[in-house]
C-alpha cells in the first residue's frame, strides 16, 4: 500500500516540472526504505491544484496500513522527512497530511 498523492499548486507544477519529475522516483525510494515496501507495493500521483492565495503550496496526502512498529512517532518522523524531501526538491513550502487505515478495512481491486 502506501497510496500517496501530492497536490502541487497548477504554478508550481508548471514552473518546477522537472523538479517534480525528478523528485517522484526519490519520494519512492524513500517509502520504499522507511515503511519497508516494495516499489510495486507504492502508489503515488500528482496532481495539479488551484488554490487560494496563502495556502501551502505542496500538500502531500499519505495512506498507510496500520502495522506493529508504526508507532505515532515513527509515522511523524517518516511524514517529516517525506514533507522535506519535497519542500527541498521543489523550492517551496510542503506541508503532509497522513492516514492510517486497518488492514481489515482496505480493500484493493487491480487492474486484470
């Protein structure tokens, strides 16, 4: 699982776009190795946002499963990190928003 989505301002994504390219597959890397994941397990997009004036401009949404070792300090130090990964690779303030879902209650359907 994770499922992420990171909302980027429509200006943003348009004047950083190789920034954001660049910064997906580092995003990646860094779920993969702090929830112990696989890349296949991630699913993370992008999506171009308006918004109002004085609103943080990157704004990450993160689903995890609920597991043992996923304390609520564990889960704020992998979200910091993840915010400021992205902070740093585009230029501007991020902000995370994380959910943690019971594994009993996500259900997932793939493609054929």
């Amino acid at each position: 699982m994770p499922n992420v989505k990171l909302y980027l301002d429509e200006g943003v994504l348009h004047d950083r776009q190789g920034d954001v390219d660049a910064l997906l597959p580092r995003m990646r890397d860094l779920i993969c190795a702090g929830l112990g994941v696989t890349a296949e397990a991630c699913h993370i997009v992008v999506l171009g946002v308006r918004s109002p004036s004085g609103q943080t401009p990157v704004n990450i949404e993160i689903c995890l499963l609920k597991k043992p070792g996923r304390t609520r300090a564990a889960v704020e130090l992998f979200c910091s990190d993840l915010r400021d990964l992205a902070a740093r690779a585009v230029g501007v303030p991020a902000a995370i928003r994380c959910t943690l879902a019971e594994p009993e209650d996500y259900i997932v359907i793939r493609a054929g």
